[in-house]
C-alpha cells in the first residue's frame, strides 16, 4: 500500500503573494520532498477542518519546496486565504494523472488558458520551458475578465511576453483606461490573425473554467485540432482524490485517479462533461 496517497505530509506556510483580490499563491516547505509531475494534484489538508485537492503551480523540478495558486471559493480555501506565514498544513500526493509530454515533443504546443485556470498550467509551462529544444513551439493564449484578474501579472505581461522562444497574448473580457490589449473572451484570440499554428502539427492543453473550457474546445476542434490531440484539465468535483468517493464520476472515469488529464477524445461522447 502506498501511505503517502493517504497520508498528507508535513508543511510550512513559508510565504503568500496576493494574486488578485480572491486568488493568493502559497509557498510551502514540506517537511520531505514531493516529487510531482505537470498535471498532477495534491490535496491540501487543514488540521481540523478539512481538505482539498489543488493543482501545483511550481516547477517539477522542485521537490524541496512548493507553490499552489488558489482562488477563495469555499470552506477549505476561506481558511487557506486566512493564513499567515509559519502555519502548518498537509500535502497528501501527487495524485492523479500529469501530461504525457512525450506525446508533445517535436509538436507546437498550443497552452489555452481561462482565469485561475493558468496556475495549474504554468508547471506544465516549467517542464516546457526545462526542454523547449524538444517541442517546435509554445503558444500561450490567457483570458480573464478583467486587466485586474490578471494572474502573474508581471511575468505574463513582462517575462513571458517578451521571450523569443514563446509566443504570449492575454485577452479580457471587458478592459478599463489603460489596457492596451485585447477585449474579448478567450475564443478571440484563437481566430487565425492572432494565431499562427499548424493543427495537423500540435497539441493543444486547455484548463479554465468549464464553460470557457467547453468553448476553447469547440473552437480548437472547429480549426483544425483532432480530438485526441486536445487535453484538457478535468478538475471536476474531486473530493478524496483516490477514486473511493465516487463525487467525480465522468462516465466510467474518476477525474482524481483516471485523470484530471483527458484527451478529448476519451471523454468527448460522455454526457454532461461540461458540467
């Protein structure tokens, strides 16, 4: 039996960085190193109150220390939001399933993502960056609803988008004075004039909210991405995080051990995967 799926480790609250008004990153320090790959989970535990799972926002390559990205919207998260540096806390994992990078070398790498939905993204974006050698191009499309809901701001706006070896563009729904980019749902800035890839040639990864995760997908499909080469994050209604609980059901699938990383095509013909 492997203990470390059910039994969280050990970990100090080192640091937290405001995101947003409601999305905080938090750096931790397990008490012993927690290897993951890019796509995998962990569950966060709070001694007394609870868990829940959250996707790692830190590179791979960091077993020492670790950074999750998380929007306030419950119980578990109100509380992680109330801490303070020198908490303690549990990590139980990784869990679940990571992208198979090997199926994305030597391919454009098309990353689409919605809102918060770009903190689990960005340590797949850490193992790209790691062997960028191997993959013919990084795409990344963002969206939010407003230049405020930015997250990672000065990387996204300073260090991704002036990288040569990526190619960076960041939507909003609706901008204020001094947005100069574009205004638009996420959609927008896969039309052709923003987007220069090779379909037949790429893969494409999509995490954000489930209806922009739903639309994404509709519009990669319409341009030209087969349906085996979409992979999308299925962070839906994960509880235990061990396929014991049965809340993340998707067809014959638990989203916590089957997943959360699915090629559409696995999952495109189960009903209400949007939900």
């Amino acid at each position: 039996m492997n203990y470390k799926l059910y039994l969280p480790t050990a970990a100090i609250l080192e640091k937290v960085e405001a995101e947003t008004h409601n999305i905080k990153t938090f750096f931790l320090k397990p008490a012993e190193p927690i290897p993951f790959l890019a796509g995998q989970f962990v569950e966060l535990t709070i001694p007394g109150l609870g868990e829940a799972p959250f996707t790692p926002s830190s590179s791979p390559a960091v077993q020492d220390r670790m950074e999750i990205t998380i929007m306030r919207v419950g119980t578990v998260t109100e509380r992680l939001h109330a801490l303070q540096p020198g908490a303690q806390i549990g990590i139980r994992g990784p869990l679940g399933q990571p992208y198979p990078l090997e199926n994305f070398k030597d391919k454009e790498v098309l990353i689409v993502g919605g809102g918060v939905g770009l903190a689990p993204l960005r340590a797949l974006l850490f193992a790209l960056f790691a062997d960028l050698d191997n993959y013919k191009k990084v795409i990344v499309r963002y969206g939010t609803r407003t230049p405020q809901d930015i997250i990672y701001k000065k990387v996204v706006e300073k260090a991704w988008g002036k990288a040569k070896s990526l190619d960076v563009m960041v939507t909003v729904d609706k901008g204020d004075e001094q947005w100069k980019g574009n205004q638009g749902v996420v959609t927008t800035i896969l039309e052709k004039k923003y987007l220069k890839v090779a379909p037949s040639k790429g893969v494409a990864v999509v995490c954000g909210p489930p209806i922009m995760m739903k639309f994404a997908t509709f519009k990669l499909l319409k341009i030209g991405y087969a349906p085996e080469n979409i992979y999308l994050s299925m962070e839906k209604n994960m509880s235990c995080g061990i396929g014991k609980c049965g809340h993340c059901r998707l067809g014959q699938y638990y989203a916590c051990k089957d997943g959360p990383v699915f090629s559409y095509d696995r999952i495109k013909d189960l009903p209400q995967i949007w939900d």
